[in-house]
C-alpha cells in the first residue's frame, strides 16, 4: 500500500510541478513581450535575438552601426511609432546594464519607487530586484564588467563608475532585473576600455561629441543655431571634461532626456538593438522585416513569432513529461487496486464479522471506497506538496541562471482539478474490491 502511496503522489507531484513551472514561463514571456511588433539587430539567430533584447537571458547577435538603423530611429517616420535602442553587453554582479532611452521602461509600466530617473552621463536607475539583491541604495557606485558573467577579470575599473540615481518599484517584469542608463554611457566605459592610455584626449573628444548632440536637441526645439566652437566651450564645463571630475563636474549637467535624436547624429557609433512599435498593421508593416533581411546588413524579428517557436520547442518535452506523469498516475491506481483487492482476502473474514454485527452491505461498500479515496487524497496532499517545494528550489536555480523570479508559493486552479481527478481515480481503483467486498457470502466466508 505504501508503494501505491508514493506512486500516485510522485505522479501528481510531476504533474502540478509541470502545470507550476509552464504557467510561470508563459506569464513571463506574455509580460514581457510589452507590445513590441519587431526587433531589429545584427545577423543571426532570430530567436536569439528575441531572448538577448526582449527577455535578457541570451547574448546580443552583434552591434549594429547607427548610420544603419538611423532610417528607422527618425521619430518622423511614417510607420514606426517607437523605435526603441539597446545598447548591452555589460554587466554588474550578472545583472545586465542597459544603455536605451525613457521609452524602455515605459513599455512595463515602470514607475520610480525611490530617488530619481538617470539624467547624465554614468547615473543609473536599477530595477527592484537589482536592488535587492545586490543591496545597491541611491547613491551607491559601482564599476561594469564586460559580458554578461560574474567575473572580477572582465572589471571595467580603469572607467568611470555608475552612480545609482534611483530605484523602479516591482513591476514583475524584466524591468526588475535590469540597470538602465543612456547609450553614451555605455559608449564612454567601452571607449575608456579600450584606449586606457588615451583616456584624457578620448574622453575630451567625447565630451565635445556629446555636448553637439544636446545642443542639436536644443537647436530642434527653441529653432536656434550654435556653431561648433560655442557647443564646445559651453559643455566644456559639464560633467564630460575628463573621467577623474566626473562626480564633481555632473552636478553642473543639465538634466536632458535621453533621446533617439541625440543618438542619430553619432553615425560612427553602435547600438545592439532596436525594439520597434508600428503606428498601425498594414501591409506595409508586414512587409518591413522581409525587407530588412533581404535589403539590409541587419536582421529583423517578429517577437510573436520567435517565442510561439520556442514554446512548440519546449513542448516537445513538456509534452514527454506530461505523458510520464499520466502512466504513473495509471500505474499507482492499478498498485491501489490490487492493493486493495489483495486486501479483501486477508480481511475477509473481518468483513464477515462486520455483516454478521449488522454492517449492511452497503456500509461495507462505502468503506472500502472511502479507503480508496482515502489512499487518493493522501497521495495527493504528498504530490502537491513534493511539487511546490521542488519549484522553490528549482526557482533558486533559475534564479541564479536568468534572473527571473519564480515561486513556489503559486497555487492554480488547475490544481483543483487535478484532486478531481485523484479522486477519480481513487474511487475507480476501489469500485471493484468495494463490489466484491459488498456481495461476500457470510456463511460460506465464516464456514471455511
């Protein structure tokens, strides 16, 4: 009986864990899809290129130079309504930095929980899991590493730090996991990377780089002019000067919002990635990822699409599991059955004394179900138990792998189905030795 026991539990355990673990990876890829009809980045794998800029759990397919992608940055054209960049390929602690502008974290309804959006150059704003994790406060500096690895070789310490402005509430999205600045400074630590030795001169030819691309901003809103010379003097006193003021010199920027016009302007220059939202579906819109792969250096992908492939992937697998899970649930309830069969021969004769005492048949009857759904619900609570405290300790792993938050603690109501179900099967394994049980000849059982 013991045996029936575990059975039955280790196959409603692999089932509920099955049910747990899918339901917690499609909320996690429907959430953070955000809307998002294509992304557009380097040659490669197309669906790598969805889990490297859509869900962050890949590497980046390569860079793409702006003079490339600058068509379809132009805020004026007239079918993308956001065209938002990336720019990754750092780290802190294994948490990705992400170089991007306001729209990113519009896309999962972030909102600031405590200090500040970043403003400048090397301020950051983390999300919530970030922050907790790595117990990073407002304020708080830290140095980049290059990759996505915990690696204290790949340290960008000849660079200048990130200052933590501020922390985003928990939105259970990816926003969570990220650390998000301007594109110019994940350009500047690169830069400061690889020409350690020309940083000063590097750094003062960035300094004036970016100083035109603010002015050109300022110059499309209030219609004026500046010629090079003024853009230069008047940043020159901003936080860009060389690496070693950095901290002082920041507190004099003004405080611009990172824009994709601030951006097209640096044709030399890379980003990883572009999420774009069309205006409107049409048959143009349908059209411009087969026109991008077949008409350009770069790659376009529908979301949508990549992840419905990833999922008929998985489900393959899922699908053996589930399987798995359903032939040891039929195997336990054949082990209940003979169990409680083989349990009538030895109790025969106490169920003929029961008779004889007054038990009616059908009391015996309802005793030997009940013992069958008795046997069901146990296996059951075992199951459902084994599987919530397998998912906690498989979340930890997934944790540390992608850095996605998991639980143990979701209950479905799948679930409830699922003790439907047990006590279905409980009461079918016990029907037969139940009948048996109710039609025992008193007489003959006792003679013997």
């Amino acid at each position: 009986m013991t045996l029936s026991l575990v059975l039955f539990a280790l196959g409603v355990g692999l089932i509920s864990l099955l049910l747990i673990l899918n339901k917690q990876l499609e909320d996690q890829f429907e959430k953070n899809l955000a809307g998002i009809n294509l992304v557009v980045g380097a040659k490669g794998s197309p669906l790598q290129l969805i889990l490297s800029s859509m869900y962050h759990i890949d590497s980046p397919t390569g860079n793409i130079p702006i003079k490339s992608a600058k068509a379809l940055m132009n805020p004026k054209h007239p079918l993308i309504g956001q065209a938002i960049p990336l720019s990754m390929g750092d780290s802190h602690q294994g948490y990705r930095i992400i170089g991007s502008t306001y729209d990113l974290f519009g896309l999962y309804n972030g909102e600031i929980g405590e200090g500040k959006l970043w403003s400048k150059d090397m301020e950051v704003t983390i999300g919530a899991t970030v922050a907790d994790k790595l117990g990073l406060g407002v304020g708080d500096g830290f140095y980049s590493s290059h990759g996505l690895i915990i690696d204290d070789n790949l340290v960008h310490d000849d660079a200048p730090q990130f200052k933590v402005a501020g922390i985003f509430k928990p939105t259970g999205s990816v926003l969570d996991q990220l650390i998000l600045t301007n594109t110019q400074s994940i350009w500047k630590v690169h830069d400061s990377h690889a020409h350690e030795e020309g940083e000063s001169e590097e750094g003062h030819a960035e300094d004036d780089h970016e100083g035109h691309d603010h002015e050109e901003s300022q110059q499309s809103a209030v219609g004026s002019t500046q010629d090079d010379n003024h853009d230069h003097d008047d940043h020159e006193g901003h936080d860009h000067s060389n690496h070693d003021d950095h901290d002082h010199a920041a507190a004099d920027t003004p405080k611009v919002a990172p824009t994709n016009e601030s951006l097209i302007t640096n044709a030399d220059q890379s980003i990883t990635s572009l999420l774009i939202k069309f205006k409107s579906n049409n048959y143009r819109t349908l059209n411009m990822q087969r026109n991008i792969n077949e008409n350009t250096d770069m790659q376009a992908a529908t979301p949508a699409f990549e992840i419905n492939r990833l999922y008929s992937m998985m489900g393959t697998g899922t699908d053996a599991l589930q399987m798995l899970a359903y032939v040891i649930v039929f195997v336990s309830g054949l082990s209940i059955f003979i169990s409680l069969f083989s349990s009538l021969r030895e109790r025969k004769y106490e169920l003929a004394l029961m008779r004889v005492m007054g038990s009616s048949p059908t009391k015996i009857f309802a005793l030997i179900v009940l013992e069958g759904l008795i046997l069901a619900v146990l296996g059951y609570l075992i199951g459902i138990a084994l599987s919530h405290i397998g998912m906690e300790v498989l979340a930890k792993y997934m944790s540390d792998a992608y850095r996605y938050s998991f639980s143990g603690a979701l209950f479905l109501k799948e679930e409830i189905y699922l003790l439907f179900g047990a006590l279905g099967i409980g009461f079918i394994a016990a029907i037969i030795p139940a009948i048996q049980a109710k039609n025992t000849d008193i007489s003959r059982t006792l003679g013997k």
